[in-house]
C-alpha cells in the first residue's frame, strides 16, 4: 500500500483555484434597550451584543444603551443613525427588533435608510443579518408583510367608517 507524503511547502490560501478573500472588518454600533428603568436585561443585552460581535471578528465603534418605551423619541438610537450617516460605523447590531423599531413601519424606515447608506443591520435573536444575501431576502418578506398589514388595517378603517356613515 503506498504511503502518502506531506508536503513540507506552505500552502497557498487559495479555496478550490481561486484567491481567498479577506474578511472585511466592520465597525459595528451595538444598540441596547429596555422600556423600563426596572428592567435588568440590560447587561445581558450588552454582554451578547459584545460577544457577538467579537465572533465576527468586528470591532465595536459606538455602544448606546437606552431606557425608554416605544412611544418616546429614542436619543441614543438617533446618535446611532447619526454615526451611520457619517459612515462611522458598518452595522447596526441590536438584540431584538423590537428593541430597535417603534412600529414596523418605523422599522422598515430606518433598515431602508440603513441599506440606503450601505450600513448593515443585525438583530441576533431573530438571526436576522441584512449583511448576507438571505438576510436582505428576508428583510424583503418583512417589507411585503409590512404593507399587506398596513393595506388590511386601512380597509379595515374604510369598512368602519363606512358601516358608521349609513346611520
């Protein structure tokens, strides 16, 4: 049976003939919140937000921690869009959507901007990562959903008025 012999020469960092691309490092904006101030989830939030991030190989550019509902203008989120704006950061990363958006069409608003400026969107315990081909997808599905529950709430506004304007 014949033995086979390692080679003692470097191997190249080709995959299958071609050139191996280099991971690209993002800057990311890690966004933590809670409605209120006698939540303890906080921390946790920060600790897989930091994590994560760190798995990816990305650094942390800005961090903001919030504490307020959903109706309340969110300062520190707007600090966050801000440093997009000024390509500060790469991606968003947040711990649920809920966390980030008011309402979905607030949501679907602030990912369009984001992709809009090139600045990627994760939210981990959704799996949700707008930096991939199947995450962009899925933000499409969200979008589609968005407006078909916009367009079913609005024909239910039109019937209601409609039923009250025959009395």
């Amino acid at each position: 049976m014949p033995v086979k012999r390692v080679s003692r020469e470097a191997k190249s960092g080709d995959v299958f003939g071609q050139p191996r691309r280099t991971a690209r490092m993002f800057r990311a904006g890690l966004y933590a919140r809670v409605s209120t101030n006698d939540q303890q989830t906080l921390p946790m939030q920060n600790r897989a937000l930091r994590e994560y991030a760190a798995r990816r190989g990305w650094t942390v550019g800005m961090q903001v921690r919030e504490v307020s509902s959903g109706a309340v203008e969110r300062k520190a989120r707007e600090q966050l869009m801000e440093a997009a704006r000024r390509r500060e950061i790469d991606v968003v990363l947040v711990w649920r959507l809920d966390r980030w958006g008011r309402s979905v069409t607030d949501l679907l608003a602030t990912l369009q901007e984001m992709e809009h400026l090139g600045v990627g969107f994760v939210s981990l315990t959704e799996a949700l990562d707008l930096t991939t081909p199947a995450g962009r997808a899925m933000a499409g599905l969200l979008a589609i959903f968005a407006d078909y529950a916009e367009c079913a709430i609005m024909q239910s506004h039109c019937a209601e008025i409609a039923m009250w304007s025959a009395f």
